[in-house]
C-alpha cells in the first residue's frame, strides 16, 4: 500500500546492507578537533578532514546494532592507517547507481544529475531532468523492483552503487563487492524529522567534493521550513485530521511520532492519532477509525486514490466520512511524472518546506493566499 504513513514507498525495491561495518567506535579518532557537520539527521555523520572525509552511517534501518563507515579520499589525499579496514571511496564521483527516487532530487539540485548511468525499474522516476536522461538511453536499467542485475551493474562498472537497506543480509550487494564494485549504504529513510531527512543532500555533497553547495541548498530548505514553522502558528484553530486508508480490512494511520505525522503537527492539525507511539504505520479496523474519525474535518493522504469516486468504488464505507461528503480529502496521487510515479514520493524528503506548504495552504489557508498545491490535490 503506497501511504502517506510508508517511508518504504519512496523507494522502488528492496535491498540490504553492503559496506564496512563497525560497532559503536566512532573512528574520527583521528583528529579530535573534527566536528560532526550534520545538525539534524539522526543516522548520518560527516567528518572533514585534509585530504578525505570520513561518513559514518549510524541507521542504516530501523534498531539497527551496527555502523557503516566509509572514507571518502580526495586526489592525492593521505588516509591514516588506522582508516584502511573501512571501505575507501575516491572522490569526486564520475559515475554513480542509486536505487532511490529519493535520491534523484539531490543529485539533480546538486546539478550532478549527469552522473547518473543506472537505476532499478526507471519508470517510477518522475523528474523531467532526469527522464529526458532516460529516454535517450544514458540511464540502464539495472534490475527489477526486487533484485539488481548483477552482470549488467558488473558490465558498467560505475565508480559507486547507493544503496539502502532493511537488514544485514544481502548476496547480491555482498558479489558486487567481491567483484570490485564501491557500495554505500544510505539510511535517510530512517529519518522522521522533516529537515533531518532533507539534510541527506550533504551525504551526496561529500561524493562529488560539493560541501558548500550542499550546504548552502540545504539552508535555503532549512530556512524555507522554519520561516514557514513560525507562520503557522499564527494559526487560530487547530482543524481535525483524518490520514490512510483501509488495505486488506485494516486502516493503516501515521503514527504519532512518524515523519507523516510530524508534519500534521508542524501544520497546526489536530491529527486523531497524533498521541501515539511509534515512527511507522498503525494498523486498526474499519470500527475504530469511523468511531473516532467520522467528523473529522480533512483527510489528508488516502493511499493512491485520484478521485472521490475511485474511492467510493473501492470501499462504499468511505462516504460516511464527514470529509467525504464536504469533499476535503487531499490526495498526493494526482501529481505524476510521464511514466506514472508520483512526485511525492520523489521530491518530499528533500523539499519538505513544499510539503509543509502545501499542508497549511489546505488547512489554514489565510496564512498562504497566495501558495498554489504541488504535491497535494484536492479530490474531486
């Protein structure tokens, strides 16, 4: 089920770790005088230092008991002996294979878009930059939704695959390697804070020796969202809120402290479900969600459902929602790229100021008159 509430449809297939592992030692040991670059993001650290950079990826997945620390060495850069177990990555990146839509955009921001030579299953990219690429053949495909195609990513050889993982098992990525191919493991979909995901633009700004740029994208993003913050809460109601929808006869809603569900916050919503825990989805019975949500003023997020009657067709149960029959539910559906992929998917980890946007513009519409929707549409 693709949701409002999944970090895991932002991604196109499922693939594990790769990499070099280590336990809770930080290796910056180094140079004790290095500082830690990133501010937000939980799961990420980035160490400068003459010559490499060390990346340390401390949530490559949810509860995960291990680090993946990679250094990242400049031209005639020196790397200490003590940094040679860790995977060594030249830089900047002349050719890469990312296997996210998620990353598309910072490659793209970052204008390193032509660097890319392949990805899983490309019709699930949205970007017009990107599929111009596509189109005239400069991007392979390199597997299906599930597996990476092993001969063909051997054949490219490109200087560097991003990956993500689940767990700590993968064959596939695990033969790469022994093949001589570099791979990375990268975790911003363990993220729940709106600007720590956003703040993953600096692991792709490490690759390409584009630091400062990264930066100052990132920054711009961060003071887009935290000006949109402080507008919101000149907000004088708090309308409630209703998110998912039912898949195989459960109702799947946002968690309280889920990134989905974060936003709602940031927006000035009384999300129903706000006061749980947990980062992910929760899973309830039709019963529950109509008791408690029936008069809920909007519905934010209605899995992949493009109109009101597509909806009702689905589940007749549907139009008993008080935000039904007044019409305010708000898909993320709409908004597709050439080949069907949904904007949305692509694009929110990076531009969560849109997002937030986009949620205050429909609930709070004075405070934006003059925004205009980008990832949210209003179903008809």
């Amino acid at each position: 089920m693709k949701s409002f509430i999944f970090p895991f449809t932002l991604f196109l297939f499922v693939i594990s770790i790769a990499g070099c592992k280590q336990n809770k030692d930080n290796p910056t040991s180094t140079n004790p005088t290095s500082a830690n670059e990133i501010q937000y993001a939980k799961g990420l650290e980035i160490y400068k230092h003459n010559g490499f950079t060390i990346v340390t990826i401390t949530s490559p997945w949810p509860n995960a008991n291990e680090n993946f620390t990679y250094v990242l060495q400049e031209k005639n850069g020196i790397i200490p002996d003590s940094l040679k177990q860790f995977s060594i990555i030249p830089i900047p990146i002349k050719s890469i294979v990312v296997t996210s839509t998620t990353h598309i955009p910072a490659l793209e921001m970052l204008g390193v878009e032509n660097t890319l030579v392949g990805f899983p299953n490309t019709d699930y990219i949205s970007s017009e930059k990107t599929r111009k690429k596509i189109d005239s053949g400069k991007i392979r495909e390199v597997g299906t939704n599930e597996t990476l195609n092993t001969e063909v990513l051997i054949d490219m050889n490109p200087n560097l695959i991003v990956s993500f993982g689940l767990n700590n098992s993968n064959p596939t990525l695990d033969n790469l390697q022994k093949s001589g191919l570099k791979v990375m493991i990268n975790g911003d979909w363990t993220e729940q804070s709106p600007l720590g995901k956003a703040e993953w633009i600096k692991f792709f700004g490490a690759l390409y020796g584009l630091d400062s740029k990264a930066n100052t994208i990132f920054s711009t993003i961060e003071k887009e969202y935290t000006t949109t913050l402080a507008l919101a809460k000149k907000a004088t109601s708090k309308p409630t809120v209703l998110s998912g929808a039912m898949f195989q006869n459960q109702w799947y809603v946002p968690q309280g402290e889920s990134w989905a569900s974060l936003f709602l916050k940031d927006a000035q919503s009384n999300y129903l479900w706000a006061d749980t825990k947990g980062t992910g989805s929760l899973p309830l019975p039709f019963e529950k969600i109509l008791e408690r949500a029936q008069n809920a003023e909007y519905w934010i997020a209605p899995g992949d459902f493009s109109s009101l009657k597509q909806m009702s067709d689905s589940n007749p149960h549907y139009s008993e929602f008080a935000s039904f029959k007044n019409k305010k539910v708000y898909s993320y559906s709409i908004n597709k790229g050439a080949k069907g992929g949904i904007l949305y998917f692509e694009w929110s980890p990076t531009r969560p100021d849109w997002v937030l946007k986009d949620l205050i513009k429909i609930f709070h519409p004075e405070l934006l008159p003059n925004h205009k929707l980008f990832f949210f549409q209003k179903l008809e």
